[in-house]
C-alpha cells in the first residue's frame, strides 16, 4: 500500500493550490534515489519527468499518477530541442500546480545545478506555489566515482565543474589556467573540443583524461586518454555516436584527479558480468532474489517465463485435502514450490480460511523462497533444507515416524502435476503415510515478444541460466534455440544433459543444484573471462559481442 500524506508531514495534504517537488533523479542508476524522492514520488499526483530518468522514477510513483513527458509537441523526445523541452516541461508544472495537484518534476542529477529547474522554482515563487526540492547525486560527481576516479587527492586538490554547452571563453581560460581537476559535462560529438579548448588555454596535451558515457548504468563505458589524445583514443576504439545524438559525457581532466589510476580503482565497470544481458527463464515474482544476485555482479537480468501455472483439471482432490487438514488428519503439509504455497492460500481464501487453519501442524518448506512465500501468508515453516535445498535436502532432515511421539502419520504433499516422485518415495520410506495432491498444473507459457525472442536466436543475450530440464525444453519451444555466443550455465547434470540434447554446448554448471550458486558459478566464469582478456591484451568483452555484425553496429550506450 502506497504512503499517504499523513505518513509523510512533510508534505501538504491536498493544498488548494497545488505543491511541486523539484526532485533530482540522481545520474542514472536506480539505486541512487534519496528516500526522500521515493516517498515523494509514492504521494505524486502528477510526474513531469525528462526522458533520461522517466524510468527510474515512474517505478516509485503510486498507481494511478499522471505522467506526462517534457518533449516538444509533435516532437520526439530525443530530437526535441533543450529550450523546446524545457519550455513544455515548465508549462505542464505550472498547470498541474494551478490544478490543485501535487506535482513532482524530475530531473537528472540534482535540480540545484539544473538550470531550467531554477527558472521553473522563480515561476513557482512568482505564482505563490508552494514548492520543495529534493536534492540528488549530482552527475559532475556520481558518474566519477562510478567511473573510479576520485576527484581530490589528499592535498585538498582544486576542482572545477565545466559545462561545455554554455562555458564562456573567459571560463576555459580560468580552468587552464588552474592546475586543479576539471569536470567537464559535455557530449561525445564535442569531447575532442571541449579538450582543445582546454590545450588553448594553457593545459598541457598530455594532461590525463578519462571519458565516460551512460555513467552508473550497466551500459557505462571509460577510456583513459590525454588532452591531445582523447579524439584518436576513442576513434581506435570505434565508438561511435548515439543515433539520437548528444551523447552526453562526464570528463575528468587534471594530473591529481588520479585519472591516470583509474584501473586501479575501476570498481564498477570491473564486476564480472557487467553489461551482461542475461536471460532467468523464470516470473519476475520467481526471480525475485535470483535477479537482485545478477544485478550485485553488473548484469541486467531479463525475466522471461516459460511455464505458466494453471488450477488441476479435477479440484476435488485438492478441496479434500484442505478440508482434511483443517480437520486433523495431518501431521505435516509440505511445500516444495511458492507456487504450491499460492495454490493453498488461494484455496484457504476460497474457503474464508487464513493462516490460523496451520495450528497444531508442522509444515516443511523445501528451500529459502518457498519459506518466504509461507512467512508472507503468515505462517512460519518448521522445517527447512539445512543443507541442500530440494527434495532430496528435505529428506536428510526429515525425521522418520515414531508412533509414540506422532499422534498421526499422515503427511499433505500439494504440488504440481508434473512433480518427481523422490519426496513421496522417501517419505514413505520414513514411515509415513503421504497424501500426494495435485494443487496446480504446469502449462507452456505464451511465446516472448517478437524482439525478446529475435535476441535469442540472434545472440542478443550474453548468457541464459537453466534451472531446470523443463526451462530448457519450453523455452527452446517457445522462443528457438540461444544463439551459440550465449553463455549456457545450467543448474546440474541432468539439465545440463537436456541442453546437450538441444543442441546448446554448456560453458557453466553449478556446482550444487542452487539458483543462487548458479549465479555464483556463472559470476565466477564471467570473472575469468574478464582477467583473460587482460592477460592477453585483449578489450573486455561481453559474449554478445562476438557475433558477427555485432561491432560494427555498436553504439557507446550499448
């Protein structure tokens, strides 16, 4: 549930005449959103966003909020011009605000050095609106320390912040003439001036120079170059401008910044799949953790399902069963997926039961996700895998029958249809009796889109995980065969024998049937590719980028 004004006395409920938070978006990474942003953009009536950071904010802002574009009508946003984009987002705030609404305008970096900002805050005070900024992580100083080059050494060195696009012929002369760090905000298409200018005004050609484009995203690029250098540097490395044009780009210019240290400190480009584009043939809801694990190492998960859960064709079983545990005929009930533990809570709300209906019960969980679905319907599991977390896990632990301490020698097993026998197997085997039922199908799921499934096939993604025989043969079914530069990482030998079956050579294999330690695996393989291609002298690459075509048609944001 999404917070209220009251949550939030910060801010004025409903005020007659509107209430605007200039809020700065931070440089481009997600994470570096203030608090303070992301629950004013839960109370936003209306978002006024820039392009560059309508997706960073739009996931924190409430259902239901008015988002609007700055781009000039009938105008693309990335052609529209600066002033024209300006000039509509302030109109859009003013008439939001003289709506009685409580707008927030979002824009890169921090509002503080956005000069459109500024002029839309003296409108808002001219007006009398009521406004309030939000501060965020200036680009000039985020996109630096991504990029690992501090800005000051310990003597206390002097820096200057340049933007390229208004600085006056006085302004260079005062930065050449000083032998501090210059942060230069410019585009790739005006680097190499932005650099002359500075050789013009005093700066020596091979003063140290770092570049860097989509800073604090995964798609962020660095070069290391000189003042004299730079536009040859990043010639030979063949990048090339952004379609759109105006790419824009942090420079770091000085002898002290460290520029010239900078792999040393390369902590952010350095994580081992950065930039990786990799497939998790799961829901967004399954891949919940799985994901948040790729983004840690650098790489930009895609969410693809290839199965889709249905209810049982014949639902009696399942209505028995329910009733039966509500009536004392088990000792256990057992969970081996979240999608098991949807399946009862779906039936308990059919029936106006809740989690109270687990009194007296033990209840087993079959790995951490499934035990947190349970403790989100409020039910806490007795039993967890402490080692291996699968069936074969939750048998080491389970503990055999005993008449004299187990009034009832029953165990509730609801699955889905196509489940492997092992854990009924080895609960019978442990001397209980095992209602195994049937508590949702598995279907195919529904094709990808038309571009997902062309980035298959086409070696649009750096690698895939397999976590299991069925992944592999669905989404073969569904979408094609991965294209033979994709990294296959599979979960264990059976699924991996399945992908060889396929057709799909298998690079990585975890080496505990685990989602998280195949993700471990697969950071590990990333890693060692990484420090090959050093070794050799070779550029860091991702494995999309050997297939054919692939570096030509390379952009700096890719």
């Amino acid at each position: 549930m999404s917070p209220t004004a009251s949550a939030n006395p910060g801010y004025p409920a409903a005020p007659a005449t509107g209430h605007v938070t200039f809020l700065g978006a931070g440089p481009g990474d997600p994470g570096l959103l203030t608090l303070r942003a992301v629950e004013a953009l839960a109370i936003a009536d209306v978002l006024i966003a820039e392009p560059a950071v309508l997706d960073v904010v739009r996931t924190h802002a409430r259902e239901g909020v008015d988002v609007q574009g700055t781009a000039a009508p009938g105008t693309p946003d990335a052609s529209a011009t600066d002033a024209a984009a300006a000039a509509v987002a302030a109109n859009l705030v003013m008439a939001s605000a003289r709506g009685g609404k409580r707008v927030v305008r979002a824009v890169t970096g921090d509002p503080g050095l956005d000069a459109d900002a500024g002029e839309e805050m003296l409108a808002c005070a001219a007006a009398g609106i009521p406004f309030e900024v939000v501060p965020g992580v200036a680009t000039a100083v985020g996109v630096p320390a991504y990029a690992g080059v501090p800005l000051r050494d310990s003597e206390g060195t002097d820096v200057r912040f340049v933007d390229a696009r208004t600085a006056s012929e006085r302004c260079w002369s005062e930065v050449g003439a000083s032998d501090g760090t210059v942060v230069v905000s410019t585009t790739l298409e005006t680097v190499a001036a932005a650099a002359g200018e500075l050789v013009s005004a005093g700066r020596k050609p091979d003063t140290p120079m770092t570049v860097t484009v989509a800073g604090t995203t995964t798609r962020q690029r660095t070069w290391n170059a000189t003042l004299g250098s730079v536009a040859q540097v990043l010639k030979q490395a063949k990048v090339l401008p952004s379609p759109e044009g105006h790419q824009p780009v942090i420079a770091v210019v000085g002898e002290r910044s460290r520029a010239a240290r900078r792999e040393e400190l390369s902590w952010f480009e350095s994580k081992p799949l950065f930039g990786w584009r990799v497939l998790v043939p799961r829901t967004k809801e399954q891949a919940a953790s799985l994901s948040d694990q790729l983004v840690s190492y650098g790489a930009v998960p895609h969410e693809v399902p290839t199965i889709a859960v249905e209810p049982p064709r014949t639902p009696q079983q399942m209505e028995r069963a329910v009733k039966g545990l509500v009536t004392g005929r088990y000792e256990w009930i057992a969970f081996t997926s979240v999608n098991a533990v949807k399946a009862v809570r779906e039936k308990f709300e059919e029936y106006g039961l809740d989690a109270r209906a687990f009194a007296g019960i033990k209840v087993a969980a079959v790995g951490e996700q499934t035990a947190k679905a349970l403790i989100a319907f409020g039910v806490k599991p007795d039993l967890v895998p402490s080692g291996e977390q699968s069936a074969a896990g939750l048998l080491e632990d389970w503990p055999p029958y005993d008449p004299v301490f187990d009034p009832i020698d029953r165990v509730f097993l609801p699955r889905a249809d196509i489940a492997t026998e092992t854990l009924v197997a080895g609960l019978i085997d442990l001397g209980w009796e095992v209602d195994d039922v049937t508590a949702y199908r598995t279907v195919r799921a529904s094709p990808p889109p038309a571009d997902t499934r062309e980035a298959i096939k086409g070696g649009g993604f750096d690698a895939v995980l397999f976590t299991s025989s069925s992944t592999v043969r669905n989404l073969v079914g569904i979408a094609g065969k991965p294209h033979n530069v994709t990294v296959i990482a599979c979960i264990g030998p059976a699924t991996a024998k399945t992908a060889e079956e396929h057709g799909l050579r298998v690079d990585v294999m975890a080496p505990e049937p685990s989602v998280h330690k195949l993700a471990e695996a697969l950071a590990e393989f990333g890693s060692a590719r990484r420090a090959a291609a050093i070794e050799a002298g070779d550029p860091v690459t991702r494995p999309s980028e050997r297939r054919p075509g692939a570096r030509r048609r390379r952009v700096a944001t890719q």
